[in-house]
C-alpha cells in the first residue's frame, strides 16, 4: 500500500472516531480530538507494523472507547 493510501486511511479513521465520541460522550470536536491524539489506540493505527489502520473505524472506534471509558491502555 502506498504511502498517500495510509494517510487517508488513517485520516479516516480519525475523522469518523472524532464523530463517535462527539455523538457518544458530547464532546466538542477540540476535546475528541484530544482523545484520539493522545491515545494508544492512535498511536497503534499510525504504527504501520500492525496495520489497525486497515480496520474498520467502527472497529478501532471500539478500541478507543474502552480505552477513554477504563482509562487502561492496550
């Protein structure tokens, strides 16, 4: 997979987790931002090794929220 493939992917992935805690916790998109950017989901989906980027946002979304409701880290 080219490099220009990963980015939207992963661009993608954000985006819509972005619109998942907004909807799930009404968090205003600054504050899901800071979620997601401080991560170890996020940092698992840039991580080109194991390719969660490849996965579907729903799926990593599920990943994040266990991680931002337990405040544990995969």
């Amino acid at each position: 997979m080219i490099q220009q493939q990963t980015d939207y992917l992963i661009a993608h992935i954000v985006d819509k987790m972005t619109q998942y805690l907004m909807a799930d916790f009404n968090l205003d998109a600054i504050s899901a931002l800071d979620v997601i950017y401080n991560s170890k989901v996020y940092d698992l989906v840039q991580d080109k090794e194991n390719e969660l980027y490849i996965q579907s946002p729903s799926y990593t979304y599920e990943l994040l929220k266990k991680e931002y409701l337990t405040a544990t880290y995969l």
